[in-house]
C-alpha cells in the first residue's frame, strides 16, 4: 500500500460571493483546482436554494460542487434545512467535507445554541470524518457563532469534549459486538479547522490553546503574528480590516507547511492550506 501525503484546504467560501459582489461559484471551484492534489477540503457557507445566496443558474451549490469534485466522497451537513418552494426541494445551508482518501466513519453534528434573543443566531453544525491513513484523522469541520461570544464558547466547549471524548475512548480496550454494536474505528488525532469566529487575541483562542490544541500556523511560524484570514479586500463587512478568524488546530498531529492566500479576492475570507507531517492510504 502506498501513501500520499496528507493536504487539506479549508475556507468560508461566503457561497461563492466574491469581493466584488458577484456569486461565481465556478471561480471557487477553479480555484481550488488550481491548488494541486488535495486529500480533504472543508468549505463553510454552501447554500442550496436561498436566493439570497445563489445564483439562478447555480441554485444547488452543494450539486454543483459534489459534480465538480466527483472523484472525492462528499459529506454535506445542513445546519439548517427549512422547506423549499418547490415539492421535495430543502432551502439548506451549511459545511461541506470532501474526502479524497478511505473514509472510516462520517457524522453531523448539531452545535448547541443559547437561548439569548438579543442577538440574530443561526443554527451552526460540525462535519466529522474519520479518514484512514498512518494514523486515522478525525476532521472537525465547523463555522461557530458570530454575534454572540458566550453561544460560540458553548460550541467551543461542545468541540473540545468531543475530542476528549474519543481521545479517552482510545485509550480503553472495548468488547465487540455484532452489527451496529461494533466497536468503530477511533483516534486520537484530530483536526478542527473553520470560520471560529474569534480573534487570535481572545479569551477563547487562548481557552482553546490551553486545552491542548495547537495552532497550525504557530507550529510553522513560531514568532510571526497571524496571517490574515478575512477583512483582506472587504471593508465594508469588515471595516476594522485585515484579521484571522480562521483556523487549523491540531491535536496529536503536526503541521509540516501551512499557508494562507492573502491575494485571492473570491470571497470575504481567505483559503487556508496544511500539509501534515503524516500519510494517508492511497492505493493497495
């Protein structure tokens, strides 16, 4: 069996609004083509059929995308799923993860709301996919709330249990059963990466760093500030300008390059790029 290395994109692709008010999903597609091989891509914002958000043209972005990436597995998760106005069509938004590697397990999950009504929320969820390689990665793929910092602290804490969770899981020998009470595939390496929706100043970030999630940008670039992540060429989202909300933090795992895009103007965030100092299962 052959290995490759592991290479995973994530970005806030703001359903393929780009600084200059125009969708083109296409140039986002076209873009990450351009990027070279890529064992995982987590993208942020897909829309399906709110017109707020789409094109005429391309009203199912999670088709148009799952169609161009044909040879990667997708793994859609709809933070929210209201009805269409059309029979059977589901006005959707949400994380997308495509996979292009064995794929041990997939999930959705739900993130916690707060029941503040001060501010506008909007249900958030987190893509999990278990990939087979050296050593099996588990990939958090996740937008947190932006208005209210005690809702995205919930969900932050919610993430951060998972992972402990299937860390301790890791660590104790389990009976299997038949079927469904199979013990699954487990590891206690993860990866969380996304919009979080906090600066690499705050409270939170520093919260999460003390709980043993590393930064991959500061792995690579021990004594360089941030790379910007979003404000780059949209002021008027983001007056305060240039800044990172966007992440790849790692547990039991190591950055081996990272990267963030500061020239690309395809959307109000920016592309972020790590390759892993690890492998994944590529042919037998």
């Amino acid at each position: 069996m052959t290995q490759t290395p592991f290479r995973l994109l994530t970005w806030n692709i703001q359903s393929g609004k780009g600084c200059d008010g125009q969708i083109a999903l296409d140039h986002v597609i076209n873009y990450i083509f351009d990027q070279g091989p890529l064992t995982v891509i987590c993208l942020q914002e897909v829309a399906r059929y709110f017109d707020e958000y789409v094109c005429s043209t391309q009203p199912d972005q999670l088709a148009v995308l799952c169609q161009a990436f044909s040879e990667y597995t997708p793994v859609w998760g709809a933070a929210l799923s209201w009805p269409g106005s059309q029979p059977n069509q589901r006005r959707e938004f949400g994380n997308l993860t495509l996979v292009n590697a064995p794929m041990l397990d997939k999930r959705v999950h739900s993130l916690p709301s707060s029941s503040a009504t001060e501010y506008w929320q909007t249900p958030r969820c987190a893509v999990e996919t278990l990939i087979a390689g050296h050593q099996p990665i588990r990939i958090l793929n996740t937008h947190l709330a932006y208005h209210n910092p005690e809702e995205r602290f919930v969900q932050l804490a919610y993430l951060n249990d998972l992972a402990a969770k299937y860390t301790q899981e890791n660590r104790l020998p389990r009976s299997r059963g038949p079927g469904i009470y199979a013990h699954p595939d487990s590891t206690n390496s993860t990866l969380l990466c996304g919009d979080l929706n906090l600066d690499s100043t705050s409270d939170q970030y520093h919260w999460l760093r003390q709980q043993g999630w590393k930064d991959a940008f500061q792995q690579c670039y021990p004594k360089q500030i941030p790379f910007p992540t979003c404000g780059v060429y949209d002021s008027d989202q983001w007056p305060q300008g240039p800044h990172c909300r966007d992440y790849i933090l790692l547990q039991n795992l190591k950055a081996h390059t990272f990267s963030v895009d500061t020239h690309t103007p395809l959307s109000d965030h920016q592309p972020l790029i790590v390759t892993l100092e690890t492998s994944v299962h590529d042919t037998p």
